[in-house]
C-alpha cells in the first residue's frame, strides 16, 4: 500500500495538505537552503521511494505541509481516503460492466427478486463502504510505517521461488479463514445484527457484491491483512491481490453459472448461499464447506438456461427458501418486487 499512497500524495496529496495544513516559515538561519521550498517553510522531511523499481520525484508542495508524508496522522486520512475511493470505482466499474455484459436480466422476473432491488443494492454499498474503509485504515498504516513482512524485490523475500508460490498461499489461507468467519456470521447470535443486510439479496446482482454492513464486510476482509502480517507477500502482489478479491466477490454475484466445477466456488455455489443460506460458505473453492460439511452441489439445471429460468425451477426454489428462511430470520421482511411489474432491463 505504500506505492498507491505514495503515488496518490505526489499528485493529490501535497497539493491538498500543502493548502489545508501549510508549513509554518523557515527561520533565516535555516541550514542547508539549496532551493526555494527551502526558504520558504521549515521542512525536515527527506524524500524515500518506496520501491525500487521507481521514482516519484516530488514537487515543492511536497514539503509545503506541516504535515510531511512521514506524519501519521496525513498518512491515515490519506490511506482513508484512498480506500474509499478506490473502492467504490472498483465497485462500480468492475458491477457495472458485469451487470450489462454478463448477469442475465431475466434473472429479474424470479418471484424473490426485490422491489427497487438495484437501487437498494448500490445504496447499501454506498454507505457501506466508508465504514469498511475506515475500519480497514489501522491495517494500511501497519503496511506503509514497515510493520508487516510486505517485500519489495525478490532479493528481499523468500526468493524467487515463493514469488510464485505466494498467490496459492494467500487463496488458500484467506479461503480457509473466510470460511470461519462467514459461517461465524451465521451464528443465531451474530447474523440478524451483522450478517442479515447481505443476505437481503436472496437473488443477488453484481451490485450485491459491496451490499454489506460495514462491521461485515469488514470482519471478511480482515484474512487479507493478517496473511502479509504473518507471512511474506510481495508489495505489488499484494495491490494485485486486492483487486483481483474485489473482482472476484463481483464475479460470485454475477449469477452467470459459466463452470459446473466441484473445486471452485464460483457463482453457482454462491448464489445457492444466498438462496437457502446454509450452504456454501467459501470464497474461492468448495474445499472447506466439504470439510465442513457444508457444502451443497448445484442443481444441474443451473447450467442449463431453459431450466435455470423456468417456472418450475424458480417454484422450487421459492419453496425451499421460504421454509429456510423461517427457519433462520423468522418473519421474512423483505418487500419483492410484484410479477406484473418485472423488468428485463
């Protein structure tokens, strides 16, 4: 994380605290004035790269702040900030494009598909995702101040072997811990206060994928910073790592069921969670719920379009989910979106 700060206080950064918060003048008597940044305001701050495959060279306003980018209160508002909005362009981006180019809207006519559904999915990602945000800040800033076994080079991790082996590591060790974590979510004591907002979405679209309470998504995220916490994990695999997870919970949403796998736990297990909520706890694979007894194979008619967008099927799962539900919330209070008004766009 400390490249994408770095990069974002060269050319945000030091513009923004060089205004809000600026450096108070430099005494006559200052040492070493070798520029105009110099003369003007005291700055003891010295400019590291922190990588060494570039350099960002800064600008004056650089050293313009009372603030240096060394001051951890700046790097935590900055580290806030960048998460948020990284975030929610990842998210609509990356929903957006899988809403249009691969989830099948006649998904949108099943008899549990929502009433406004769309426009609550986003609102709940919207207000979502500041808190998860802000809970996710204090990691960050353990990343950037050198308190993890984040790597820059191979020469400075395990070695060029575990540059590869890293990404299988970090799958199957944040796969295995989300997979406690969620089904610990499902605990009768913990799910209607944290869990229940997700699974509002019983036929959940791309722009389900942030739809959490904050508290939630945040407790399912935490695996992707205990892992360079206790493990090694290379610097750019690791922004690549973040990504690709976000992609991925987007992907799970989609309700396109591309692979009838029993290894990956891809769209089809996962909309059978949201479906019957018991089932199917894992984030990548299907390892886990089989150790955990937890897991439910789909329906072969989810990989065939007739079947899968029948009438029949969609009784039948109607039928099932709302005994579960009972089961699991009591009353069911979701508002769905009457069969006469369904949309397909």
């Amino acid at each position: 994380m400390d490249v994408v700060l770095e990069v974002a206080e060269t050319f945000v950064g030091d513009y923004v605290y060089a205004w809000a918060h600026p450096a108070r003048p430099a005494p006559y008597d200052f040492p070493n004035q070798t520029n105009q940044t110099a003369q003007q305001v005291f700055s003891t701050w010295t400019y590291k790269p922190s990588s060494t495959y570039f350099t960002l060279e800064p600008s004056q306003y650089a050293y313009m702040s009372a603030w240096d980018r060394d001051n951890i209160l700046r790097q935590a508002i900055s580290l806030f900030f960048i998460t948020w909005v990284f975030g929610t362009l990842l998210y609509f981006i990356f929903s957006t494009l899988s809403y249009y180019l691969i989830f099948d809207h006649a998904q949108m006519k099943h008899p549990k598909f929502l009433k406004n559904q769309i426009s609550l999915e986003m609102k709940q990602a919207i207000t979502s995702v500041p808190g998860m945000s802000l809970l996710t800040t204090p990691f960050w800033l353990l990343e950037v101040r050198g308190h993890t076994k984040l790597y820059d080079t191979s020469a400075d991790g395990p070695g060029v072997w575990y540059d590869y082996l890293q990404f299988p590591f970090f799958l199957l060790f944040t796969d295995a811990c989300i997979y406690l974590i969620h089904r610990g979510l499902h605990h009768p004591l913990v799910y209607k206060h944290l869990h229940k907002p997700h699974h509002k979405w019983i036929v959940p679209t791309p722009f389900a994928s942030y739809a959490f309470h904050p508290v939630d998504g945040w407790l399912q995220s935490l695996p992707y910073h205990f892992f360079p916490a206790l493990f090694p994990l290379n610097k750019y695999a690791s922004v690549f790592l973040f990504v690709f997870v976000n992609f991925w919970t987007i992907l799970i949403h989609d309700g396109e069921y591309m692979a009838n796998s029993p290894i990956i736990n891809g769209a089809a297990c996962h909309t059978l969670h949201h479906l019957y909520f018991n089932y199917n706890y894992g984030q990548y694979t299907t390892l886990w719920d089989r150790l955990g007894s937890s897991y439910r194979q789909p329906d072969a008619a989810l990989f065939q379009k007739e079947a899968k967008l029948s009438t029949a099927e969609w009784n039948k799962q109607t039928a099932e989910m709302e005994k579960i539900v009972k089961e699991v919330e009591g009353e069911d209070d979701r508002t769905y979106d009457p069969v006469d008004t369904k949309k397909t766009n």
